[in-house]
C-alpha cells in the first residue's frame, strides 16, 4: 500500500503500487509492505527515533520480525521523503517517480534482509541488475560512491 496523501506533494500512488507489485515479486518479499511517502520533518524525527540520528534521510526500511510476519503476512514498512527525492531527481536528472521507485527498490532489498553496510557488495550487485531489469536510472548504492546515499534499514520497536 502506498501512502503519500500527507506528504504535500502530488505521488501517482497507482503507479507506484503496480511497481511496488512487481518488485517485490523480483526481491522475493512476501506478505504486505506498505509505503509512506513523507515529509522531511517525518523522516528526521524517524531517524531520530530509530536510528538516533538527527537528520532527514531519503528512505528507512522497517522489517517486520520474522515470527510475526509469518503469522500476520506482513513483510514491512518503508518510509520515503518527498522532498529528498525530488531533490534526487532534479540533481540526476530524471523524474520523481522514478526516484521514489529507486528508493522502494532499495527499501525492499533492506526487508529482504539485504544490508549494504555488512555484506560486501552482494546488496549493491542485486539493486543493479534488479534495477536495469525494472529500468531504473542510476540506483542509491552507485550513487554511495560519490558519497551521495543517507538510506538505511531500521528495526521496528514492537
């Protein structure tokens, strides 16, 4: 499900549900995920929150624990700035929707159980060739390289 309607920004929710469809069957996600698109000051007092961080960030993944998705069919939740990925898509040259796709892809390999900051490589080679696959422009993780990427996973306090 996606949930922009508080975001202060017009979002094509129904196209980004399909996409959201489509690459959770690519990332093997099973059960519910749910998408807020939100504001900066949202995502910084989430960061804060989470990951004690001060900050805005472009998209935080909060993974379900396993015991419970597997009872209840819910894989997630992930939270996106607007603002972050409009500025994205104005500095790299392509559209906000496809920004927000980015950042939904990089967000479900987070619940996948991916994680860029301890395995190696393997997360940062799976976004890329799910990303060409799904043909989206440059991913976060290449952007990392130029020091550019402020996304990470976050754990869900049940």
């Amino acid at each position: 499900m996606i949930d922009a309607d508080h975001c202060g920004r017009l979002v094509p929710k129904s196209e980004l549900s399909r996409f959201l469809r489509i690459a959770q069957a690519q990332t093997g996600v099973k059960g519910e995920v749910n998408v807020r698109v939100a504001s900066n000051e949202e995502m910084r007092r989430l960061n804060r929150q989470f990951r004690h961080k001060d900050k805005a960030t472009d998209v935080l993944s909060f993974p379900t624990d396993r015991a419970i998705s597997c009872e209840d069919g819910i894989a997630g939740d992930i939270a996106i700035s607007a603002e972050i990925a409009q500025s994205n898509a104005e500095s790299l040259g392509h559209s906000f929707e496809a920004e927000v796709k980015i950042l939904i892809l990089h967000g479900l390999l987070h619940l996948a159980g991916f994680d860029h900051e301890q395995d190696n490589g393997e997360m940062q080679a799976r976004e890329r060739a799910l990303r060409q696959k799904l043909k989206l422009p440059v991913g976060l993780l290449e952007r990392a390289r130029n020091g550019n990427h402020s996304s990470s996973r976050a754990r869900r306090q049940l």
